[in-house]
C-alpha cells in the first residue's frame, strides 16, 4: 500500500490487535453488492491528519520523574473524533534527553491498547525529537530498517501530545523495546540486551573481557529478578559474548567454522550497518538479540537517531563532539570502523553479505524517499504549532550543528544529507569491491 493511500485511510482500525506497518491502518471496504459498488460515486480525498494524545495526571500533577509513574487518563482522537480512551500512567524517561525542554514520556496502559493500529500492547514511548528540527530523523531510521528486513521493526507515527491540557508539542508515538509478542519476540530462553553508555544507571551490567564493552540487560529484566549477577543466564550471555569477542579478535576469525560466523547472524548485522551508514548515526542505542540459546546474535531493533543526518560529529567511536563551527562530513565511512564492525569489514565474507543486501535495499530507495516526502507533507500544518511552543528554529540546540531558521529548511538538508549518503554509500560499496577488506 502506498503511504499517500495509508495516510487517508479512515482509522477504523485503531483498535485493532493486528500488527500493521506504522502508517498502515489496515481498513477495510465493506462487503458491498456489486450493483450497488458500481452506483457508489466516487468519495472526496480526506486531508492529511496528526492524531491527538490527551494525558490527563490524577490531581494535575507534573510529570517530574523518569522512575516514579503517575496514574493518568490517556485519550485518543482522530479527526477531531474520540478513537480510544483508558486509564494507565506516565512517567519520564531517555538519558540527555530527559534534561531537554521538550522532555519525552513513556506510558503504561493497565490494559493491554492497540493504538493508532499498531498491535495491541500496554507500553508505548513518546519520543520529543526536541533536537531534531525536522521531526523527521527518527521515521526514516525506522522505516529503513523496515523495507532493510531488519528484525523487530519499530512502529512510530507523529501525534500531538496534551498534558493536563496544556500542548506540548509534536512527538513521535513508538514501540517500547522490550520483549513482547509483535515487539522482540524471542524465546523465554533468549537475551534482550544493550551496548549501553547509561550503564551505571542500570541494576545490572556487564563489561566484555576483550573489548570492554559495557552491557546491561532489557530482558531477562534484573529489576523483576529474572537474573541476577552470577545465575545461570548471567554466566550463558557473559561467556557467550566472551566467546564470540575471542572468536572475532583471534587468528582464525575468518575461519567459518572456528571464526566469528558461528556466533552471530551476518544478515542482521549487515542491515543494521545500512541503515545506520545511510543516516551517518554517530550514536544509536546499540541493542542485541539472542533469540533462544540456541541461535545467532542479531544486532536490533534500531534505536535512537538524536545524532545523525549531519546534527553531530566526533572522528571516531571514543572522541567527543566536535562544537561549532564544525560541520559533518557526509562523505564519510562511520561504521566500518567502528565496534565490532571495524573486524567484520576485514573478512571479505561478511563485506560480500553488506553488498548483496546493499543491492536489494538499493532498489526500495526511490519509493522510501517518496514516502519521506509523504510523511513530511502530513506533518507541515502541525509543526506549526510545535515551533510555536518550543521556539529554537533559529537556535543551536545542544550538540546540534544545524540551525536554519526554519522548518522547512530542516527538512530539505535531511532530504539532501540523505539522498547525498545514499549516492556516497553505492560509490564506497563498488569501490572497496575489489579489496580484500575495508
């Protein structure tokens, strides 16, 4: 289904349970007799709408914590008409981002809802995008990561958000990562875990005996004690990424038997390093999967676009951002040199599977730019109303490197950054072709 089709389908499906493509409603035509279907005049096109999300807070109270959640009333409209309504509660969350102006929220329905078509489950983030002046970094990650086959691609649709009846902007309504069916559904033996910068913040970690990378868990979850330092599970995953480290960094790595390829899934790995390149994301949330002990590593859901699309630059994985007046190189390889990334890209076997998923990605691009186009359009009334309420369009915004002064503006560099990328990325993928490594 095209996206202009998906955007003016009525929203009868809001309730629905089915998991549907983020800007796929999943109506219906009813049955109709053929007489009267070829009597039936045409119907006018219904515009292009934002749905609206109220959050009312039991007594009023600001949501002023990302640890405390405050019992709340969520309604949602659509087409000025009252689609969903339910108690639950809401309370702060994300790391930098919860010291923003514009903060965003996490929401927990006592029952599990399906909104906005997406599958019906009790958690849902509301992302700000407050560094983010074109709203629009965040859907192209995620929908890339959709037509790159990733697995567990994240729902997101733009609404606007009222709190205790005050606006607060436009935001972007995802998924919550977490191990759930139509979300990260993986085996009850499987390992849900992130790269995390936050790790001190977390009730459990790990640090890699090789890399010394720091790891935390999503699931099993530690705060429901599901693991705990030095069970089972623990020892399984810490030896497991101990092993697949050795495996990686020794001699044989290239090796298909004694190397790298028996530990991790080299599809998802390829995909995820797309995506990522394509935007240039200096730093996603790096999350892992290891759907049952039994299977591969996956590197996914995709997470967390603050940075890319030229708002930060740093030269490499350990140096700070650079400051003003400095400005990204969009022609410029990031990942494959990368965390791990930086080894795969040695081994012409995983630099042949980027390139056959390359040339398959390659083909949806065109279409994908169309519907970026799209979304943009539906957006361009109710950004009007966000900068209205957060006034930074003229404004540098905390390591964003990119200030033009207007919406509009904003939108055309993604537009231009990306198609430059794409462009930069199939010139990079031939080049290295005939090198044994990159």
């Amino acid at each position: 289904m095209k996206l202009h089709d998906m955007l003016l389908a009525v929203s009868v499906a809001v309730l629905s349970s089915l998991s549907c493509s983020p800007l796929d409603y999943g109506y219906n035509e009813p049955d109709i007799p053929e007489k009267e279907q070829t009597s039936k005049p045409e119907q006018e096109e219904k515009p292009f709408f934002v749905p609206v999300i109220r959050v009312d807070v039991e007594d009023g109270r600001n949501v002023e914590s990302k640890d405390e959640y405050l019992k709340a009333v969520v309604t949602v409209e659509e087409n000025e008409s009252l689609v969903y309504s339910a108690s639950g509660r809401i309370k702060g969350r994300g790391n930098a981002t919860w010291g923003y102006e514009k903060k965003p929220y996490k929401l927990k329905f006592d029952e599990k809802a399906g909104l906005l078509g997406f599958a019906a489950n009790k958690e849902w983030v509301l992302l700000a995008e407050y560094c983010d002046k074109s709203l629009m970094r965040t859907t192209y990650m995620c929908e890339l990561a959709r037509i790159a086959g990733l697995p567990y691609p994240i729902n997101c649709r733009h609404v606007h958000l009222y709190l205790n009846d005050e606006y607060m902007g436009v935001y972007l309504l995802t998924d919550q990562v977490e191990k759930k069916k139509n979300r990260v559904d993986i085996a009850d033996d499987g390992f849900l875990f992130e790269n995390d910068n936050y790790f001190w913040e977390e009730p459990l970690n790990f640090m890699t005996s090789s890399r010394e990378y720091w790891y935390t868990f999503k699931y099993p979850d530690p705060e429901d004690g599901e693991i705990t330092a030095g069970d089972a599970a623990f020892r399984f995953i810490t030896g497991f990424m101990n092993d697949f480290e050795s495996a990686l960094y020794g001699d044989d790595f290239k090796d298909p038997d004694k190397g790298y390829r028996k530990y991790i899934d080299l599809e998802t790995f390829a995909k995820w390093f797309l995506v990522q390149e394509l935007i240039a994301n200096l730093e996603p949330n790096m999350y892992y999967v290891l759907p049952s002990r039994d299977a591969k590593l996956q590197i996914a859901p995709v997470w967390d676009a603050e940075w890319s699309m030229g708002l930060a630059h740093r030269e490499d994985e350990y140096a700070g951002w650079a400051g003003l007046p400095a400005q990204p190189d969009r022609y410029k390889a990031i990942w494959s040199r990368w965390k791990y990334f930086g080894r795969l890209f040695e081994d012409s076997s995983f630099a042949d599977v980027v390139r056959d998923e390359w040339a398959a990605l390659k083909l949806q691009i065109p279409a994908f730019k169309e519907e970026m186009m799209q979304v943009a359009d539906n957006i361009s009334e109710a950004q009007v109303m966000n900068f209205q309420k957060w006034k930074i369009l003229d404004r540098h915004v905390s390591v964003g490197l990119v200030s033009l002064g207007s919406w509009e503006k904003e939108v055309e560099y993604v537009e231009e950054f990306f198609a430059d990328r794409v462009d930069w990325l199939d010139a990079w993928l031939s080049d290295q072709s005939h090198k044994t490594s990159f």
